[in-house]
C-alpha cells in the first residue's frame, strides 16, 4: 500500500467535503492509501485547522488520525535538518524517511530542496502528481 507524509496545506485544503480536494482526506479513510504522522505533525494539523476551521472541525479530523488503520504514528529517533528554508518542515521530512514513506504531499516549495538531495531520499509530489497515482 501506498505509504505518504501529508504536508499540513495538504491536510488543510481536503478535510472539508466542499472541497474538490476531499478525495485525499476521503481516500484516506477508506484505506487507499496509509499515511504517517508524528505526534508534532498532528499537533500542526490540529493547531491549524482549528485556525483556519475552528475547533469542531480540527478535533474531528484528528480523532479520525488516531482511529483509522492505515495512519501510522511514527517516532523519529534522528532529526536530518534538510529543509533550511522553512526548519518546521524538517518534521515531515523527518517522518518520510522514518517511515520509509513513499512520498511527501505537498504544495510547499521548500521541500523542492529534498528534490535535491541523494541521501536520505525523500521523494516529493503535489496534489496533482498525487492524484495521478490514483488514476493510474
């Protein structure tokens, strides 16, 4: 199965079903795919969901995390610090390699950077390379 890191904008534009992003948070649910997620990564999500979509929202999408099979909870013994230009991106970074995930999902440029380096290999894609897996 498809392991991926969800960058939080990711998280942010699919968790509502008006959306026409909703089929990454609705693909996930239905177990299409696994994702990974450290403690950090859902305090993110919470913290800016509750920002953007009030707290209602942001506690239901993160109880849906903690109770669904295929979300992974991940602890990342070695910080790699390969993101300089946004260092609270070096989470999810650090969660792809911890978690061998297939690949970041993200709309932030700074995780071009990872596109760059050899080792540890992270791979990056956006929503629409995302859902091309899918169509495939």
């Amino acid at each position: 199965m498809l392991n991926v890191v969800l960058d939080t904008n990711i998280v942010l534009v699919s968790v509502s079903s008006h959306s026409p992003f909703h089929w990454v948070f609705q693909s996930l649910i239905e177990g299409k795919y696994s994702a990974s997620v450290t403690s950090d990564i859902l305090f993110e999500y919470e913290e800016v969901l509750a920002e953007e979509m009030g707290i209602s929202l942001a506690e239901s999408a993160i109880e849906t995390f903690d109770n669904l099979p295929n979300v992974q909870f991940v602890s990342e013994y070695f910080r790699w610090q390969l993101i300089s230009a946004d260092e609270d991106d070096n989470k999810f970074a650090d969660c792809a390699i911890a978690s061998n995930a297939d690949y970041i999902v993200t709309e932030d440029k700074h995780f071009n950077v990872l596109k760059r380096i050899k080792f540890p290999k992270v791979n990056v894609i956006n929503l629409n390379q995302f859902k091309k897996l899918f169509n495939q």
